[in-house]
C-alpha cells in the first residue's frame, strides 16, 4: 500500500486534526481496489502510517463484508442467508449455483472467473432472496433469474480488479 500513500495524505489533510482513526475504511477500500484484497503487508503499513493500534484495522476488516482479506474471482457472488433470505430460498440459490459453478461454498472455479461465498445480511431484505456479485445487489432471484445471472456475466468483460466495479 505505499504507493498509495501520497494518495491517502491528501485525504488526511482534509480531516480536522487527530482524526486518523475515520481513514482506515477508505484507506482499506482504496487498497482493495488496487490489489483485490487486502494482504497482511496492507494493514501493517496502515498501522505503520496511521500509527494506531493493529485492532483498530482489523475491526473494521470484520465488520464489513465488502472487504476480503483473500483474492477472489472475476465474479464475487456472495448469498446472503441470514432469516429473510433463507425464509425466501436462499440454501436453494447456493446449492444451485455449487452445482452449476461446480464448486463449494468458499471455492473459486479453476477458470478464475468465480467465487462463492455467503454473508451476512445484505440489508436489503425486502429483495429477499439476495445476491451480491461484486458491488452490486441482486434481488428477488429465482433459480432461472441465478441461470440467467450466469449467463449474462459468462458474457460480460471481467472488471479490472477482480470483485470490483465493472
Ligand atoms: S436477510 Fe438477506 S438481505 Fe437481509
């Protein structure tokens, strides 16, 4: 993340003084979308810059599950399963896309092109059940709306960060 840093000072210098600690979300974003994850390396630079303690980092790193700790495919598909999407078929969705990916849960296709993982609640339970794919929310699916998922991004140009904004 060094690279990054001239970039992050200019951030920090809008912030009234001794506010460091608000950076670490958009510095961690801002790593991500440079690298794809966020490897150890990042947070000890981070805490080496910011000069607060590592669990400061790494509470943030837990609490939002946009921000993965690992690489990911091209395609992110995160299920949510908490109550209202499991109510509305969530297990059905994943199962599905296992069997149709041709992996488990927390596996990547050899091509690269997949991950599937699951996670908490997305906060959009009325558009149960949900699918996050990359950045992006998909709501209300069906198992055809997940084929037909499938085939719109076995189409579509991968994102130039993998798990990222397309
Ligand atoms: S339970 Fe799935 S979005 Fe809330």
């Amino acid at each position: 993340m060094k690279h990054l840093i001239p970039e992050l000072e200019a951030l920090k210098r809008r912030l009234p003084p001794h506010q460091d600690g608000v950076l670490v979300l958009p510095a961690l974003r801002r790593i991500q979308e440079d690298r794809g994850f966020i490897a150890d390396e990042d947070i000890d630079g981070l805490v080496e810059w910011l000069g607060i303690p590592r669990i400061q980092v790494e509470e943030v790193l837990s609490f939002y599950s946009m921000l993965r700790r690992a690489p990911v495919g091209a395609w992110h598909l995160q299920v949510c399963h908490n109550v209202s999407c499991s109510m509305h078929g969530a297990e059905r969705l994943l199962a599905h896309l296992e069997e149709r990916l041709g992996i488990a849960c927390g596996e990547t296709t050899a091509d690269g092109r997949f991950t599937l993982s699951t996670v908490e609640c997305l906060g959009a339970c009325g558009g149960a059940p949900v699918v996050r794919v990359n950045e992006a929310y998909r709501e209300a699916l069906s198992v055809e709306a997940v084929d037909a998922l499938l085939e719109e991004l076995a189409g579509a140009a991968p994102p130039d960060t993998p798990g990222g904004w397309v």
